[in-house]
C-alpha cells in the first residue's frame, strides 16, 4: 500500500501542510524581525518593505538581553546536569538490580509524565513557602529554586529514558568486565556508560530545551527582577513605556532566544536521532 500513487500523494501533501503550518508562522517571526515598528503595527504584509535591522539594534537597549541569558543558561545547565546524573544512577539500578518495590517505582515513574507541569506549580509554590519559614532557604525567587522544580519535570522521563538504553546493553558486558577485574561500578563507568552516550546526549538535550522553552512556571517563582529567564524578558515588549507594544523588537527577541535550541539540536542532531532508535531494541 505504502507504494501506491494514492498513498505517495497523500503522503506528499500531508507533509507539505505540516511543513507549512510550522514554517509559516516562523517567516512571519523574522519579516517581523525586519521590519519598522510602524509597519510591524499597520496591516500584515508577507514581505518587508522597508528592509530594517533597528528592531534587533533596540532588543538590546529596551531590556538588559544579556543578564536575561546568562540566568537562563545558569538554570538551564544546572538543571540538566543534575538530572541526567540523577537519572544515570536510579535507571542503572533499575535495569541491573532486582530489589523490592522495583516494579512500584517504575511506574510511578512513568505514571508521573501522564499530569501535566502546571498542575504542581502551586503546590511547589505552597512547598518552597513553607519551606521557607521553616528553615530559611529561599526557594521563591531564586535560581535553585527554579532548578529544582525543572529537575522534577525532566527527571522522570530521563529515568524512563535512560531505563531503555541499560536494558538494551547485554549484562553479560558487565559480567565479563568484572570477570576482567572490575567492580560493579568499575563495569559500569568503562563499559556501559560510554555505549549509553547517544541515550545520554538525548536525555540531556531533551532536558535542556524542557527547561529553556518553559515560561509559566519561571515566571512564578523568579518574583525578583534581576533573575528572570529569557522567555519572561520577551512578555517585556508588550508594554514598553515609551513607545507602547514594540512587537518587532519582540519578534527579534523571540528570533534571538530560538537561536541556543537550534545550534544545540544542530549540534546533536545526529546522536539525539541515534539516541532516540537505540534504546527500543533490547539486545
């Protein structure tokens, strides 16, 4: 059936929509981007008529751009490091380890990933509060705060994700290499976690734009000015105080903020699709 005129047409057109539907509203972001302010407000044209590069010029004058960054990169990498080794360790002992309330732990696990995030934001808010006056470690309004609430998002699918990959590595690596001399924990830093590495770059890559892409819950718990993320910056341009919503500046910023999740895919692009196959076969 699959190579039947019928279904190449429909597969062509299917695809052509879908690729639409996901470009276009990206090239009206960057004709946006390059646009004056004046045309950006007036009637939608597709293309730009008075070629322009102010709006990217102004992005970094209206808002402090930079420090904006550099707090997402902060949070952003922190909260994918400490996930990915968090996840390494419980999925190893997942996959390797028979021990009592194994089966309860995976599933809950996985059961974890069916609530959406926005559902624990006022509860964790509630949480850091009390936390808060109980021992005086500030949650709201701080990075680690931030970082641990991100950790909780990304962690259970990086174990569930990471599950996959040591299940798909024969244990007979193990035995050989502690057979060879090493301990448990000798087998599994020179043997198995190198051949993990497409699992690793994938959870860490997904983890990352998780965690870079999220808004709602940043824009919560970062209270404080000076420590907001980059995607709050971008609601800024909505109510700029000298020249109302400044939407290409908006666009620019938008434009600018999408830039780390594409070099970072084009980086990885190869392992994260590695990573994203390997794990399904057990071997």
């Amino acid at each position: 059936m699959r190579n039947t005129t019928g279904f190449k047409v429909f597969r062509g057109v299917t695809l052509t929509l879908l690729g639409l539907f996901t470009l276009i509203p990206l090239y009206a972001m960057v004709s946006s981007s390059l646009k004056p302010l004046a045309d950006v407000q007036g009637t939608f044209t597709w293309w730009p008529t008075n070629l322009t590069i102010q709006p990217f010029i102004d992005m970094w004058s209206t808002v402090p751009l930079a420090r904006y960054f550099v707090n997402s990169l902060i949070i952003c990498t922190c909260a994918t490091v400490a996930s990915v080794i968090l996840a390494i360790i419980a999925a190893f002992a997942v996959s390797r380890f028979r021990f009592r309330g194994r089966g309860v732990f995976t599933t809950t696990v996985l059961s974890t990933q069916m609530f959406p995030g926005i559902l624990f934001l006022l509860p964790l808010f509630i949480i850091f509060v009390n936390i808060n006056s109980a021992t005086g470690i500030q949650l709201v309004g701080s990075y680690f705060g931030l970082i641990l609430t991100y950790l909780t998002f990304s962690l259970p699918f990086s174990v569930w994700m990471l599950v996959g990959y040591f299940d798909s590595i024969p244990k007979e690596l193990d035995e050989a290499a502690m057979v060879d001399g090493c301990t448990q924990w000798g087998a599994f830093f020179r043997v198995i976690l190198p051949l993990t590495l497409p699992g690793l770059i994938t959870t860490g890559v997904y983890s990352w734009i998780q965690a870079w892409n999220e808004f709602i819950v940043a824009n919560v718990l970062l209270s404080t000015g000076g420590q907001k993320t980059s995607m709050i910056w971008l609601t800024f341009y909505a109510t700029t105080p000298t020249r109302g919503a400044d939407y290409g500046s908006q666009m620019a910023g938008a434009l600018m903020v999408s830039l780390p999740v594409i070099v970072l895919f084009v980086i990885f692009q190869k392992k994260v699709s590695a990573g994203l196959t390997a794990g399904a076969v057990k071997g």
